[in-house]
C-alpha cells in the first residue's frame, strides 16, 4: 500500500465510480471519489496525486482537467473516455492527461496496468519532494470561515482578531475578507477607511490574479495583514454570484496562507458557497441556551442544503464566564462538533479597544495583552499547528 497518496476519482456515473474505487483502493486507502463539478473544489481541499478522471457528458473535460493541473502541477492523470476520438485525444493531452483509455474495452488493461502506473509515479513522487519542498509553500492556503446563526456572537470580533493575530503570530500570509454587506462590520473593528471593496474585482473576476486582489485590499496597519472590505451598498452586494465568490477564495488561496473570512448570519447563496469553499467553519457560540438553538437549527439547514461540515465544521465559544447559563462541561456533552477555541467574556480588556475601533494586538510578542486578546492568540496558536 502506498499510504501517502491520495487518489481521486472524478466521475458522473456511479457504477463506473464503484469499479474504478475497488481498483483505487487496492494501492492506497486514501482515495475519494466525487462527482465532475466537484472534482475543483475537492482538489483545492485535499491535493490529490493520482486523478482518474471519467470523461464528462458535457464536455467540460478539458476545462476541468487544466484547472486539476493548476492547482496540483505534478498530478497524474489518467483520463478515460467512453469511445475512441482522436481529438478528444490530443485535447486531453494537452489539456495536462497523462494516459488515456477507452472504456468498457480497455477495462482489464487499466486494471492490469493500474499497479504499475502507481508504483513509478510514487518513485518519481519521492524523487521530486527532496528537490522541490523547500520551494513549496504558497499555493495551498486554508480557507476559515466564521460563521454564527446569532448575531452578536463575537462572529466579526473573532475573525478579525484571529486573523489579525495569525499575521503577528507567523511568517503566515494572511487576507481577511468581509462578506456582511453593510457597515459596522470588520473595517470599524479596524478602523479601515476605503473607498474600495471587494466589489471592485467584478470587472476583473474572470482573469483575477494576486496583484488584483493587493490593490483593492487595504492592509491593517499593525500586523499588516490584507483586508477586503465588503461593499455597504445592498444593490451591489447583489451583483456579486456565487460563482463570483468562489473565483474569489480560489485565487486567495493560491496567494495567501490563511483566506479568513467574516460571514454574515443570513444564509444566502453567496454564504453557503463560501462554507463549501472552507476547509474549516468555525461556529461561534455563546454558552446560552437559544445560541445552542439557533445551532442545531444551523446543523439541520446545512444537512437539508447537502453541506458537509463533517470534519469542517469546529466550534469557538465565545464570551465564556463563571456564572454562564450552561456550563462549560455540560456544553461539550452536547455538542457534536469539536471546540477549536475556549474563549473569555472580557467586557473590560475590549471596551477601549471596541470604542475607539482599534485592532485587540499592536506587534509580535507584545507583553501586556488583555485576556480576550491572549484566548485568541492561544486559538491561533492551536491552529497554526494543524
Ligand atoms: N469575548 C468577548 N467579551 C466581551 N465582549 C465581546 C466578546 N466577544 C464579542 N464581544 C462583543 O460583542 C459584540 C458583538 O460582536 P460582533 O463581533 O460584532 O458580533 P457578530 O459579528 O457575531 O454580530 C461586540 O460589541 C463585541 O465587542
Ligand atoms: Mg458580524
């Protein structure tokens, strides 16, 4: 078995799927298979090394093939067709397919060529980290969303000084990116004056780069994170898709170490493709028990709307104190997610802070934090680990 490699099966049709995983699994137990409009999403998640990519029915293929092969360079993939077309052929190929099969008559040849095919990929594979991981770093960010059903949670209070101590804390690159759609969001928290927004990358969305998304952020002036403001303006709020979003965290993730982003409670379109682009949903929850409501309430829509937040989802409490409603303990007995973060009710260390829109920490190693902003650095910490 060859446990440190991640197979990927992309395929629309499910008996095909069950076929190509019973071949998958005989080399390594690490192997998913998803269907061809998930096949982008899921390899920015997880990288796969091996992609078995089942020809699509509406020809979106090559498109989805090239995106495979930009995100993870060094995949391999083995692409199979249901006939033999010559110009499907060369497109795939040079769409980044290494080898090509037809289907169902070259079954027993994959199968029987499929071994072989790991075992020198996994050579080259080996080969290739001694050269190139001192190279590699940038490309693979996480994406963290914050998210709570209740508004007042600390949801913004908590991204922005998550982010914002993941910057002081780490060599990590990190944008922040505000998608409430009104004011008193995370510019107030940082006292961030624009006139710009991350509206203003619609015009340039379908070719959207790096230095696109550096000219429109405002950069906080301690840590010197990045920071895309959401437009106030409900009418251009409108303008921006899913589609637009997700184009958006992509090419975030391919620049920054951590894309952290402040969701807002109302679940629309927009939001929940941001939950399906995270890595990580850090619920915000206040230990009360209509917080705990709204919670499950959350659990359920996602179930009803199909997003996984099996390992995605962890939770942050948040304005913790002796005499809370529902203790600590009891809390976690219910709770069906995991706490990533325990984090104080501090009323009087943030009131100065909160008033006069000042970030919680100044520089790296600062000596006299207050209580909420130590919880917070003691979550980054836990993070940054993972
Ligand atoms: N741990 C905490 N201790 C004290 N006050 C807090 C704490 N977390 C958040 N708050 C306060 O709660 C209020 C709501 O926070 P905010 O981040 O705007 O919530 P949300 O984005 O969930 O609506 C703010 O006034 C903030 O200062
Ligand atoms: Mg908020």
């Amino acid at each position: 078995m060859e446990n440190n490699l991640n197979i990927m099966i992309v395929s629309d049709e499910e008996a095909l799927m069950s076929q190509l995983k019973t071949i998958a699994e005989t080399k390594t137990s690490h192997v998913i298979g998803v269907r061809s409009n998930e096949a982008i999403r899921e390899m920015n998640r997880e990288l796969a090394h091996i992609v078995i990519f089942v020809q699509t029915e509406n020809d979106t293929s090559v498109e989805v093939v090239q995106m495979l092969k930009i995100i993870n360079s060094n995949a391999l993939i083995l692409f199979i067709a249901n006939e033999t077309d010559f110009t499907l052929l060369r497109n795939m190929t040079r769409a980044g397919v290494d080898e090509f099969f037809v289907f169902p008559d070259e079954s027993s040849l994959f199968s029987s060529r499929f071994p072989n095919i790991v075992k020198s990929y996994s050579a080259k594979k080996v080969a290739n980290e001694e050269t190139v991981s001192t190279t590699f770093g940038r490309g693979r960010g996480k994406i963290i969303s914050f998210y709570s059903g209740k508004g007042g949670s600390g949801c913004s209070l908590l991204a922005s000084s998550f982010a914002q101590t993941m910057k002081l804390e780490s060599s990590a690159e990190v944008i922040l990116i505000d998608l409430n759609g009104q004011y008193g969001g995370v510019e107030t928290l940082l006292s961030i004056e624009s006139n710009r927004s991350l509206a203003d990358l619609l015009p340039v969305i379908e070719e959207l780069n790096e230095s696109h998304i550096r000219n429109v952020a405002q950069t906080e002036e301690f840590s010197k994170m990045e920071v895309l403001i959401s437009p106030c303006d409900p009418e251009i709020l409108e303008t921006l898709n899913d589609e637009f979003v997700a184009k958006l965290l992509r090419t975030c993730r391919r620049s920054f170490d951590y894309v952290v982003v402040d969701l807002p409670t109302a679940i629309n379109e927009l939001v929940v493709t941001a939950m399906e682009e995270s890595d990580k949903i850090y619920y915000v929850l206040t230990p009360d028990t209509p917080s705990l409501k709204i919670m499950k309430q959350y659990e359920e829509l996602s179930e009803r709307l199909g997003l996984v937040l099996t390992s995605r989802m962890e939770i942050a409490l948040n304005k913790l104190s002796k005499d809370y409603e529902v203790k600590q303990k009891d809390l976690i007995n219910v709770l069906r997610y995991p706490v990533i973060a325990s984090i104080r009710q501090d009323t009087k260390g943030l009131q100065p802070y909160v008033n006069q829109g000042q970030p919680v920490r100044k520089q790296t190693n600062e000596r006299k934090i207050i209580p909420f902003a130590k919880d917070i650095r003691k979550f980054a910490r836990q993070v940054a680990k993972q």
